[in-house]
C-alpha cells in the first residue's frame, strides 16, 4: 500500500504544530487515543470573543495518517465558529485525504479530538460563568 | 560512489539475487530447460544433473550427510508444513503432543494451530527478555506423548538465536524427532544439522540471496530414519515426500546461493555485524529513550545483521513513513493486516507503548558503510522530528509519568 500525496504532505509538512497554554480560559484542549493503541493526538483550540476559533495547535503520536488527519483538522479549524467546527466529520477528513479503510480510525480520531476540544472549551467558560 | 535512493535494509524479510546465482540459473530457463524426471533423453538428464549438483551444494552448507536428505520444496512455509504435518501423521501412533516457542514463525504457529483441530495438543514454550527458550523448559514439557519438538534457529524480529545444539541433544536422549526453522539463521550463525543433532530443518533460498519460491526441507536418513507422510501426493518426486515436477533453474540458484554462503558466510557475517554496530551506535549516541529489542549486540546470541530498536514516543508506522526512501519494518500495530503489535516484541516482555515504536533493520550482502552513515544520520533527524510532534515526548518531558494518564483504549 503506497502512501497517498496528501498524507505524505501533512506529513513532511505539517500544519500548525505546537502547543496553547492549556490553563488559558479561551483555549480548549483534546487530548485522545491512546500510547498502547499507537497513537495519540493532541488538539487544542482559541476561541476569540466571537465564538470563532482564532487558532488550532496539535501534536501526534501515530502513523502518517492520524498525523496528517490532526494537521488537516487544524487547518479547518481556524476561522470557523464552534458550531461549524461541530460539523467536521470523520468521512470529510477520509474524502480529503483519500484514506484507505485501515486508517479509517484515524479520521474517527482527529473528529474525536475536535469535539473533545469544544467540549473543554464549553465547559471552561461554564465554570467560569458559574463563578463569576 | 554517489549513494543511490531508495536503501534497502529489510533483509530479514527478503534478498535481492546474487548476480552470480542469477547467471547460474539462467542457461535452465531456456537452453537446459528439461524435466529431471524424464529419464529418457539428454534435456532430463542434464536437468537431473543440475538438480543433483544444487542438492550436494544444499547439503554441505547445513552439514547434512547425504545429499538425498534434502527434499526440495516451494519455500520455508511449505518446508515447515510438511514436517510439522507429515510427521505428525506418520508417527501418530507414538503420540499427539508437540512442543513448541511462542516466537516462532506463522508458518510452524498456524500449522500447529491447524493440529489442535486434529486431536493434537502444543505447548507454546514462553521465552526470556531476549527471546530465548530454555532447555530445561523445553525438558521440562516433554511428556511420553511428545513425538516432535519444533524450535526456529534464529528468531526473525529481534535475532535470538537459540540453543539449538542443547535441544538437539535433549531430544536425542529422549528419543523425540526434532525440527528446525533455520530460514533466518542459515549463513549468518553456525549450523550443522549432524553436529546439532536435527532431523527436520526447513531452509528458503530468498533470504539467502536465492530466486523466491524455492526451499528445501532436511530430513535426516540415519540415527533415526524420519518418514513423513506426503502432503502433496503426484508423481512421487523427492522420495515420495513432495510430488511436483521440480523447479530445476531456481533449485540451481538455490545450490548456487548456499554455495555462495558455504565459502565465505564467517566473513560476511562479520562485516554485517560491523555495519550493524556501526548504525546502533551512531543512533544511540545522537538520541535519547532509545531501547533495543533482543539480545545485547554483543551477547554473540544475536544474529549479526539484526537490529531492532524502540524510539520512544515515536510511533513506528510514522518514522518509517518519514524515512520513506528507506525500507526497514515495525513491530507497530498499524504495519500489520491484524492492527494487532508484534507477537515476538509480546512474548519478550516488551510494552505495548514502546512495541508500537519498534523498528527493525535487517542489514545484507549489498549494503555499505555510506547506507549505514547516511540511514543513520536520517533517522536522527526525523526521530527528532516526529518528537516535537509527539504530545508524549512533551509530557515525558514536562515530567508527566504517562502511565499515570487515563488513556481511553480504542
């Protein structure tokens, strides 16, 4: 099974590498899968006062395909408001990047990733509403 | 000499023909090209003399002692299955029980496998952190219903090489055939099949640099005569063992290669063991959480060509995509059709986590100093690479112990 051409360049080029301060109030961070499984990716999201997603960082340990899957979500990520962002599918990732069927849980990842990331996201500004 | 992409350093898992095994082959595909059966013209003979030669050249390479020990077959797969299966049905009135390791290859396990359904129990032996079965364990499974014990020479992943000479003379004693996968092992570590006292050893030609789809199966004719019960039945070829017109111009490349081997493999594996070191050194030095796989290098217990490394925090299907203009191979899940991690890295103690960052390098005949430095400097970089990628080399270095984490399992 040769690797596809866009896998091969999130790969060798990946897109918004890196880490957000994840104590920061507007930054939402997903952290999923896991070492003993192969991979694990990171994703973390800053959402500006207008609900859209100023910025999106991740880091993963996977194959080229969970790598590439984590890059591509971030590049979608940025400039979307969170309910757009909910909208991000598994099956768009698999479109775009032309996954085989064995990597099929690596798209089923990177969408995990995202709502893992609203989600704590949502739940910051929650508590934060609660206390103040 | 300008290095040429991509590098090959897969060897355990095949080997390009040697060019002289080539050109010993080529005059049977078309000039030579008879049937060794046919016994009446000049194109049958000269076949069957080709053959005969190749036999001889097979023979002397694993110390068998006569050339008609040696049963031609289409590869290892097919060597282990009929001295696994053969044996088993022609001895089956002196027992059901066979013993056997947990690292051996699929071809001996599924075999096995495939006994159990027919009323026969295995033991699967386990082995030590570098891969090693005991011979007080293999003594200690024997029961009076034991009729073979199957133990491979060198283990395909991580090398061990095992005691082959020990378990041979166990079963000896004990009056218990005994076979060898000794596929990995041939030409790179000693074997002699008289000295070590095996009835049954399977061998293939293309990992000795040898065409693909030619073996042969030993089996020794003396002290004891083994019989085996034919799993191919036809013409009667090979003793009876395994009928089919036989594949005279890749047998010739087979006697060829082993001939090849015969006159040099001391050397060779010794110039491997070399370049072998040189690339474990060059990686260890430059990168940290770097573990090896297998017996230490220099245990003498470990094939010479064999390195098998974990970058942690690196997955391994990841780093081999990045260094795609060179081939090696992984323990990792993602590598294999099951997405299950290596069976071998399991059975020696090695976690899951750091089985998923396993690489193997299988070093051989064509390679060079440059392919080693250059592999080396390659892999450096992207190991570095992918762990500023690695949201675990980030936590690991923030002092997070990862086994601390709730990690949901996928």
């Amino acid at each position: 099974m040769a690797y596809n051409d866009k896998v091969i360049d999130h790969t060798e080029n990946p897109r918004n590498v890196g880490t957000l301060d994840k104590e920061d109030p507007n930054v939402g961070t997903g952290l999923v899968g896991a070492p003993a499984c192969g991979d694990v990716m990171r994703l973390q999201i800053r959402v500006g006062d207008g609900g859209v997603i100023e910025d999106a960082k991740f880091k993963t340990f996977g194959c080229g395909s969970a790598i590439a899957s984590s890059s591509l979500a971030t590049e979608w990520l940025k400039g979307r408001t969170l309910d757009e962002a909910e909208r991000i599918k598994n099956t768009d990732i698999v479109t775009e990047l032309n996954l085989p069927p064995v990597k099929i849980h690596c798209s089923v990842l990177a969408e995990d990733a995202i709502k893992s990331a609203i989600d704590d996201f949502r739940k910051k500004q929650a508590s934060r509403r609660a206390q103040g | 000499m300008a290095l040429e992409l991509p590098i090959y350093m897969d060897y355990h898992a095949t080997t390009p023909v040697d060019p002289r095994v080539l050109e010993a082959m080529l005059p049977y595909f078309t000039k030579r090209f008879g049937n060794a059966a046919s016994r009446s013209h000049r194109f049958g003979w000269e076949a069957e003399e080709a053959v005969g030669a190749a036999r001889e050249q097979v023979a002397a390479l694993i110390g068998a002692e006569k050339p008609e020990e040696i049963v031609f077959t289409s590869g290892a797969s097919e060597s282990n299955n009929l001295a696994l299966k053969g044996a088993a049905e022609f001895y089956a009135e002196r027992g059901n029980h066979i013993v056997t390791t947990k690292v051996e290859h699929k071809a001996v396990l599924d075999t096995c496998k495939n006994l159990e359904k027919h009323g026969w129990q295995v033991t699967y032996l386990d082995v030590d952190p570098q891969g090693l079965v005991s011979v007080e364990s293999v003594a200690a499974a024997l029961t009076d219903k034991t009729v073979l014990v199957s133990v491979m020479l060198a283990n395909n992943e991580v090398g061990s090489i095992q005691p082959i000479a020990a378990i041979g003379a166990l079963c000896k004693e004990r009056g218990v055939l005994f076979h060898v996968d000794a596929v990995q092992g041939i030409g790179k570590t000693d074997f002699d099949v008289r000295a070590m006292g095996v009835d049954l050893a399977s061998i293939t030609a293309h990992k000795i640099y040898g065409p693909k789809g030619v073996g042969a199966l030993y089996v020794r004719r003396s002290k004891p005569r083994v019989r085996l019960a034919a799993q191919i039945d036809g013409g009667g070829h090979e003793r009876g063992m395994r009928s089919g017109t036989l594949n005279a111009p890749s047998i010739v490349g087979f006697g060829k290669a082993c001939d090849i081997l015969r006159h040099g493999w001391r050397e060779e594996a010794a110039r491997l063991a070399g370049m072998r070191d040189r690339l474990a050194r060059h990686l260890t030095s430059s990168l940290d959480h770097v573990f090896l796989n297998g017996p230490a290098l220099d245990s003498g217990k470990r094939l010479p060509n064999n390195l098998n490394l974990s970058f942690a925090y690196v997955e391994g299907e990841g780093l081999m995509m990045a260094i795609k203009d060179v081939a090696v191979s992984s323990g990792s899940a993602c590598t294999s059709a099951s997405l299950e991690p290596s069976y071998v890295l399991r059975a020696i103690g090695v976690d899951e986590e750091l089985a998923h960052t396993s690489i193997r390098f299988g070093l051989g005949r064509f390679n060079t100093d440059e392919e080693v430095d250059y592999v080396g400097d390659l892999v450096v970089n992207k190991v570095k690479k992918l762990r500023d990628l690695s949201p675990l080399y980030e936590m690991a270095r923030e002092g997070i112990d990862l086994k601390s984490i709730q990690w949901a399992a996928h």
